[in-house]
C-alpha cells in the first residue's frame, strides 16, 4: 500500500475545500451586492453548518422528510457518521480541520516542540469536546418537531451559512486570540482542536467505538521502539495497546507504515487481518456512491430561490436566531 495515501485523500479534499470557499465567497459577494458577477453557491458549504443538520436529521428520523434548505449538509453529516464505522475515518480523511492539525502536528514534532501530556492531564484534556457535544445534542432533543421546522424556515437557517463567512471574515479579536491559541496548542500537542474541543468529532469517535475495524499490535513480536506512538497525530501510545479501538483513532494508518518490522501492527476487520489499502478505499468510495445518490435523487442542490436569497442577504445584519 502507498505509505502516504492517507495524506494524498487528505490533501485532495482539502484543496477541494479550497475551491469551494473561494467559490461561496464570490457567491456572497455577489449576494451582498459587492459584486455584478454571479457565481452559484456551492452546497458543500454546508458541512460547515452542524446544529442545522442536527436538527434536520431529528426531523428526518420522526417524520421521514428531508431537509431541502441545506440538503447537503445533512448528506455530508449523515456520511460523518456512517464513515465513523470505518473507524472515524471522516475525521482521518476527510476533515480539512483534521488535515491541518496534522500538518502542524508534523511541523511541531520536526522542530521538537510536541510533548506528550501525563495521563491524567491527557485524560481531562479530552473531556471538553464531549461536553460541547452534550450541549449541541440539547438543542435538537429539546425541540419539538414543529420547533425544528420553524427554526429550519427562518430567515437565520437560510442565510446562516453567509452569517457564518462573515464571522470569520470580520473576525472579533477574542475570535483570532482563539484561533492563535488553536493554532500554537497544535504545534505543542497532538490534534489539540481535534482531541480536545470538536463536538463533530466527539460524535462520531463514539460512533466508532461500535467499528469492526480496529488497530492491533502483536505484543509479542514488538519492538519497543515507541515510533507507533510517536507518529500517531492523536497522541495515541499505541505501544501500551494491544488492540486500539478508541474514539480519538482515525484509522490513518500511520502506526501501521511507521512499524519497522512487518505485520507487528496489522488492521483488522474483526478477528481477520485485511490489507491497510481496504480503509481509504471504503473511504473514498462510500464518499462518491452517497454524493452521486444525493445528486440523482436531488438530495444534494437548495431550493431556495436566487431571488429570495438575495432579498435576505439585502436584510442580513438584521436577521438574528429567532
């Protein structure tokens, strides 16, 4: 298997991100009346947009409608959690946010900056993400489904993802101290946004909890040599494990290619060793069938018309959550 092909799906979807956003900021341009030039809004935006999805999904599941404001957001939040039994490879291979903690978590470790946690401190590190995740789920479960659907047909939920580029677009300075403080933890701690503060990932790293994939080192034949543990970009001590399945693992692999010694480190489907290539496949295929399902049965593009979405972005400083 390609040692880095975890990295090249990495890579690929991020620089697809890269299209998509510099495509969505035209959009709102145009719609903001910033510029005469149309460019259509791309839906992949609207993985960006979690409690909105979560509440679609709770309509989806007691009254079997899909939602056809940000359809596509309940596509990508749906295959987050279907791809969380491929060991939480959304996260792994997908994620843009997951790919640059990466990038800084090798930047850190090349200029000998990671240090690892002590236990305790490690295991109270990972409490916050499930706490955010706690409140996020409230929000949903708390809601009648005629709430939910008042809240979907709001003025907010239809512009929310506009409202959302602008934040970031004019950002507050408690906004950008929170942001350096992200972006330096990452260069001294494994995946500090990710182990420590995404609700996504808190999510669906329980989900993959439940996965028949799972990491597994050979006690026996092991080396000692602690290279799995330092190229995990979780911060897993894969060496003190002889069975990974937690749900800070990815599934990237990257314990598996840093072994020096073949088949101490395998992955397994249940009980059965299968080749390291069957995840990114699963990956990039189940990701592929559910878009082109989603586009087929019209799953995937809003139903909001132009019109009305420039005549809310007219109005956009005014519009609030109801």
């Amino acid at each position: 298997m390609p040692r880095h092909l975890h990295h090249i799906c990495q890579l690929v979807f991020f620089l697809a991100l890269v299209v998509v956003g510099v495509q969505f900021i035209a959009y709102v341009f145009w719609a903001l009346n910033l510029s005469p030039t149309f460019v259509p809004r791309p839906p992949c935006v609207e993985a960006f947009l979690p409690i909105s999805a979560l509440m679609a999904l709770k309509r989806f599941l007691c009254t079997g409608l899909w939602d056809h404001i940000h359809p596509a957001g309940l596509v990508i939040f749906c295959l987050a959690l279907i791809l969380a039994f491929l060991r939480k490879a959304f996260c792994g291979y997908l994620c843009p946010f997951g790919a640059l903690q990466e990038v800084l978590f090798c930047f850190g470790s090349k200029l000998g900056l990671v240090r690892p946690l002590p236990k305790w401190i490690g295991r109270i590190a990972l409490m916050p993400k499930y706490v955010l995740l706690a409140f996020f789920l409230a929000i949903p479960i708390s809601l009648t489904v005629p709430e939910i659907e008042e809240f979907l047909l709001s003025p907010y939920n239809l512009v929310c993802d506009t409202k959302l580029a602008l934040f970031f677009l004019k950002p507050s300075t408690l906004l950008l101290a929170v942001l350096a403080l992200l972006l330096l933890g990452s260069l001294f701690f494994p995946s500090f946004w990710c182990r420590s503060f995404c609700p996504y990932g808190a999510l669906v790293g329980l989900l993959a909890l439940f996965s028949p994939f799972a990491i597994v080192r050979d006690p026996q034949s092991c080396l000692h040599c602690h290279k799995c543990s330092a190229s995990c970009p979780q911060g897993i001590q894969v060496e003190n494990f002889v069975r990974v399945n937690f749900p800070e693992c990815t599934g990237c692999l990257e314990c598996v290619h840093n072994c020096p010694k073949p088949n101490i480190i395998k992955l397994k489907f249940g009980v059965r060793s299968v080749s390291p290539v069957i995840l990114p496949i699963l990956v990039v295929s189940l990701t592929l069938i559910i878009y082109i399902i989603a586009r087929l049965t019209n799953h995937w593009e809003t139903v909001v018309p132009l019109e009305m979405a420039k005549m809310l972005h007219e109005h956009i400083e005014q519009i609030s959550h109801f």
